[in-house]
C-alpha cells in the first residue's frame, strides 16, 4: 500500500488513538481501574502497531509492541497498573505523538528522540523481565507443571465469515490465516463457499469466503482473538476453547447460517467432536430460552440487583457510543472548505437572481426565486453545520496540562469542564488551542496558590480551576476562571510605567488596567518557570483572538480568583446580516446582534446619549466614523446592537433589511483597521463592509465622555479608526 496516499488517514487515527489512551490513563488515574479502560489502552497500542505494521514504521511497531505487551500483562491482571505506569504510559504517549508528527513531515524513518525511546523502552523492560521471573517460578512447580503440559495439547476450533467488503478495504483474508499459523499448527481448514453467486453476478472486490478451522496451540484465547482485531467489527468470528462441552458446538451450529448437517461433518472431520456428539446436537431442542446472566446472578444473590441494573446501563452507554461513533464519517478538511466557498457563491447568485426578479415584477419569477432563497438557505445553514464541531476537542487536552502541572509544582488542582458540547466553527477550533494553553498555563503558574498559602488563606488546600463554554447573543463566550490569589492592579500599573507604557499620571477604568497584561513583554512573574513568566504569551493570545473577530476580557478580585472572557463568533464565513445605508455607502451588521431599530428625533438626541424609553443610551455616527457626505435627508435612524452585556446605537440614514453576507476577508492594507471585521458582495456587485460590533460598542462608551460631538464630527476616517484603536 503507497504509504503517501494514506498518510493523512493513518495520522488522523493514530492522534485520535492517542487522545483516547491519554483520556483513559487519566480516568483511571482519578477513579478506578475498570477492565473497559484496561481493554481500550491495549485496543490503542495494538491498532497503532497494525496500522504502522501495514506501511513498515518499524520505529512505531516496535515500540508499541513493548507498550502492548505490558498492557497485555496488565489486561490478564500479573502485573498492576499504579501511579507509576500511569506516568510511564503518558510519556510513551507524548513519545509515540513525536513518531507520528515525523511519518507527518516524512521523516519516519529518523528517530525524533532516540535517548527517550532508549530509556521509556527499558522502564517497559522492567514491567516484562519482572512478570516472565514470576512465570519461570510458577512453570517450576510440579503441579503447574503437568497442568502446562495438559494445556498444551489444545484443540481450538475457529469459524470465519469475513465481510463482504474486506477486500476494499486492503484487507486480505489469507493473510490473517496465515498469521494464525504462527500461533500454531493448522490441523484442518475448510473454505465455505456456499455465498460466491454465479460467475456473471460476481464482484472481484467482493469477498464470498468463510473458513472453518481447525488449530492446535498452546496460546490463550485472547492472544487468537488479537489475529482478527482489524476485522472484528464487521466480520463473524467465533473461537471454540478446547475441551468445551457439547452446548458449544450446538450455540456454533446455531449461530451460523449453514446447514447444522454440514457444519457437523465439518467439525468430525476436524476432529472437534465425534460422530456420536453430532448425532445428539442434531436432535437435541433446548426445554427453555435462555434467562440472562443478570437475572441468575440476582436470584442466587451472587450480585446485587443495583449493581446488575447500573452494569446493564453502563453496557447500555457503550452500546450506544459505539453505535454513535459509526454515524460520523471523516472528511478532507479541502474539500469542506471548498464546498462551503461554492455555498457562498450560491449565496451571492441567489440575491441577484432576487433582485432580477423583483425589477420584472413577474409573478412565476418572484415565486420562482423565493423557493431558490429557501432552498440556498438551507443548504447553506446544512453547509456550515458540517463544519461546526464541538469545543471538547480542546477542552480534552487539558486534564492532561493539569496533572502533569500540578505534579511539577506541587499544588492540588481540580479541572472542571463544562459546556463541552457547545459548538464552533472549525477552522475556530483549530486556533484556539494556543491562546487557551497560555491563559491556562498562567493560571496554574501565577493563578493558585500552593497548598499551605491557600489554606492560611481560609481557603480549601485544593484550588479549582473551570472552563466553560456557551452561547450568548449570537457568540460563543468561553471563560477559563479559577479561584486563586487573583490579579494586582496596583502592581500592574507599576510595571506598566516602569516599561513605559503609560505615563505615571494616567487614570484607568479597571478594564484599561488589566488589558496591559496583553502587551508584549509584560509580566508581573517574580520569578521565571517552565510554565510562565517570561512576559511571551498574552500578547499572543490577544492577537490569535482578534484574528477571528473576537475578543478577550478580564474580570479579578484580588485575593478570590480570575476570569479570562474570550467571546467569539459562531462563524467565519456566512451569516445573517442585516443591511443600513449611510450616505451612497452600504453597511453589513450581523442580525444576531440586532435589538430593535427606531426613529433618531432630535428631542431624544443629547450629547452622545439617546433617550430610549427612559434609558440613556450612547451612540455613535457611521457618517462621522467614516467620514461620509453630509445627509441630504432630515430623517435618521438607530440601530440598536448589543455585545456582551454593552448597549450602543447606531445611527444610519435608511435601514435596507436582512441579508446573507458571505463574508470576505480584508485585504493588507484594511487588514488591521477597527470597526470593521470583512466585507461582503451584494447582489447587485456592489462591495458592503460587514462592521465589528465590539469595536464599535466598545467606541461608543469610550466616546461617550466626550462633552461636544463637534470634535468628532469633521475628523478624517483615520482619526476616528486610531481613536478606536486605542492610540
């Protein structure tokens, strides 16, 4: 198989792999050692190791084979999984991500860290020298010794169905056989054919073979069962121990769609069970159906009924997990990104083909024309909904950040997470990792106090650290917050001035105080770890998050704890807009962030401020902010948006309507321009600019100070663009 056709493909499922073996570790870590989590560890190391075994990695096959068999050791209960394991298999982890990133980068064939490998290979070492020690002193007992030398004369019987589309899926059935010589010796095989049509209907990529087999081996049932683990899911599959009573020759034969007559001489032949034993399976009917395990185990008062029933439901779960998991198919993330450019494209064809229609004014055309909007506007909310994923693809890194973090600087941190479903864009997603490292970083470093502070504080010796995510006026909020020592603003200030970044007279609202954190370079660390303190980061996290129109915001209490308030966009490429007119120029505002609209009268109208029913609220000009022509008309209207919790009007001189503005990104020269976020084409090929909120709520409160319009009103674009810009 070309390894580069496939690449993609591999390094996707091994890095989604690895994500549920760091997420498994963990969960045993703070709860239990539950089998299932044992199962799914092992599962990752032994579908890794296939996979990179089909392409030769020798680097990743190799050391994953230690992985798998320390994990089989654990699975089989000889050796006992601890805190230690927990952190060796974490670091195995973080070694086997570095594999996977070199077949990324094409250099899998170049140890990216030979001297990790060298020393996490002989802690692997250790767990497997010290469980064979335990099997050599157990194979010299006597009485073990003859119970071995029993077992190995084993007579295993194996049925194979293969799926029909195994073929097409690269999988070849004579290869699995041919493995499962190496657990043994075949004693007998017999191919099924009863499935392969007539040679006209016949498909060469179809699979119509099933084998029944006959093995001796002295291996355990599991160790044959790992022959087929790429083939599990689909395929039929059933292994008979030897020495099995008769009732499991009847459960096979009953289980299988072939005649019971043909299936037992097939089982003589192989020597599994005798003439005699097939005559009484063929006439042997079961007196009674089959009660469940369950119900045995509750009326022999083996098990409680609580624990049966919360053990059904846990089954349950999983069930429908998987089950869930077969819903989603992957896709190349080009082609959604190219589907969702044609959907904009539409967008724009469809408005027109709207306003062709309404200049003919026929009828059948308008009818026509409305349906097609419908239509466009369903497949474009389909369109984006592929490309919204759930925000727990970043949350999960974190647990991990937290335990490592803790352990380095010894202090006690419990992670919540909640609102991980809320969903985002993905080309979101992808950027936020980043910026939430930092703040989470900065947080533990700097945020919580050690044990002993917090406790003389009155605090709990166990600080508390949250991320959140939820939807809030058309945005996605996600707050990182915790309860520790909190931001000093009298300290700010002093680093501030002292990096001259503002003058030793200035007076700032707390909001300005703590923005200064974001500047390049600044910090207030008293001390540098491997964590923070280097002042690199916030102004990072600052920039990423402008980057995708969004914005971050402080809230902290001294000596109770921070909030980090990142607010975002649902998406970045098409929403509902809602059209003003200023002058000859069309403006695009998000609908999302529309209140309501009225009349602007100059009764209502005093120094920035408008009385909306009672409520001052402040307001701004687009005509001013951009330096438009003077209006001609006597009437004016506000449009009242909110973001966040801030209010603000805007004044236009006509309100068009809703729109679906297929948002086109500025180019260099506009790219770091204020106020607005994009812009988008109409209809009628006219070029609107889609505003940014925030900045301009944000402006409008700023400006709200200042006594005399006047000094405003006359300004060039520039000036009121740096203003906004806080220069």
């Amino acid at each position: 198989m070309d390894l580069d056709s496939a690449r993609g493909a591999l390094i996707e499922e091994a890095r989604d792999l690895l994500m549920s073996m760091e997420s498994a570790l963990l969960t045993i870590e703070d709860e239990s050692v539950s089998e299932d989590e044992i199962a799914a560890l092992f599962r990752v190391a032994h579908t890794i190791k296939g996979s990179a075994g089909l392409f030769a990695l020798d680097l990743i096959v190799d050391f994953t084979h230690s992985m798998e068999s320390v994990l089989d050791l654990v699975r089989s209960k000889e050796v006992t999984i601890d805190g230690i394991m927990i952190s060796l298999l974490l670091h195995c982890k973080d070694y086997l991500s570095l594999l996977i990133g070199a077949v990324e980068n094409k250099t899998e064939h170049i140890d990216p860290d030979s001297k990790n490998r060298n020393l996490l290979l002989t802690q692997l070492d250790f767990y497997l020298n010290t469980s064979n020690g335990l099997k050599v002193l157990e194979v010299d007992n006597p009485i073990e010794k003859d119970q071995q030398t029993s077992r190995d004369d084993a007579h295993w019987h194996i049925s194979l169905r293969f799926a029909k589309h195994i073929l097409q899926n690269g999988l070849d059935p004579l290869a699995f056989i041919t493995y499962l010589a190496t657990l043994g010796r075949i004693s007998y095989i017999y191919t099924i054919t009863d499935k392969i049509p007539p040679l006209a209907e016949m498909d060469a990529e179809h699979c119509y073979l099933g084998f029944e087999i006959d093995l001796e081996s002295s291996a355990d049932k599991q160790t044959i069962e790992n022959a087929f683990e790429f083939i599990r899911k689909d395929s039929t599959i059933r292994i008979i121990a030897p020495h099995s009573e008769i009732q499991d020759y009847i459960d096979l034969i009953h289980s299988l769609p072939e005649s019971p007559k043909l299936l037992g001489e097939i089982l003589i032949k192989g020597k599994s069970i005798t003439p005699l034993e097939l005559e009484e399976i063929l006439h042997i009917q079961r007196s009674r159906p089959e009660r469940p395990l369950g119900s045995i185990f509750i009326e022999e008062n083996i098990v409680a009924a609580p624990i049966v029933e919360a053990a059904l439901i846990k089954q349950k779960q999983s069930a429908d997990k998987k089950s869930q998991e077969l819903k989603f198919i992957k896709v190349e993330a080009g082609k959604l990104d190219f589907l969702i450019n044609l959907v904009g494209e539409l967008v724009i064809a469809g408005a027109a083909a709207n306003l062709i229609s309404k200049k003919i004014k026929d009828p059948s055309m308008f009818e026509a024309c409305t349906n097609l909007s419908d239509l466009v506007e369903q497949i474009r909310d389909g369109a984006l909904n592929l490309r919204m994923v759930q925000i727990k693809e970043v949350f999960d890194r974190f647990p991990r950040v937290i335990r490592d973090a803790s352990k380095d600087l010894e202090k006690q941190i419990e992670l919540k997470l909640i609102g991980t479903e809320t969903e985002l864009d993905k080309s979101m997603i992808e950027k936020l990792n980043d910026p939430l490292m930092h703040i989470v970083r900065n947080a533990i470093d700097h945020g919580i106090e050690p044990p002993q502070e917090r406790i003389a504080k009155g605090k709990p010796a166990q600080g508390e650290l949250t991320l959140s995510a939820f939807h809030e006026s058309g945005s996605v909020v996600i707050e990182i917050s915790d309860d520790g020592a909190g931001l000093n603003k009298e300290r700010i200030l002093k680093k501030a001035i002292e990096k001259k970044l503002i003058n030793k007279d200035a007076v700032l609202n707390e909001y300005e105080i703590y923005q200064l954190i974001f500047e390049p370079g600044f910090s207030t660390a008293e001390k540098i770890t491997h964590l923070s303190g280097r002042g690199v980061g916030m102004d990072v996290v600052r920039r990423n998050i402008e980057q995708l129109r969004g914005e971050v915001e402080v809230l902290s209490e001294e000596g109770t704890g921070s909030i980090f308030r990142i607010r975002l966009p649902l998406t970045m490429a098409i929403i509902d807009g809602f059209q003003v007119q200023v002058a000859n120029a069309t403006f695009v505002i998000p609908l999302d962030l529309v209140l309501e609209c009225a009349d602007l009268t100059p009764e209502s109208e005093q120094h920035n401020f408008v009385n909306l029913r009672g409520k001052v609220l402040p307001f701004i000009r687009l005509r001013d902010l951009f330096d438009l022509p003077e209006n001609t008309a006597e009437r004016e209207s506000i449009v009242i948006v909110q973001y966040g919790q801030n209010r603000a009007g805007l004044v236009v001189d006509k309100l068009i309507g809703e729109f679906q503005a297929v948002i086109k990104p500025l180019g260099l020269l506009f790219r770091e321009v204020k106020g607005i976020s994009g812009s988008t084409i109409l209809g009628t090929g006219q070029v609107a600019l889609i505003l940014d909120i925030a900045q301009l709520v944000q402006f409008a409160h700023k400006k709200s100070h200042i006594e005399q319009t006047s000094q405003i009103r006359h300004l060039s674009i520039k000036t009121p663009l740096s203003l906004i810009n806080n220069k």
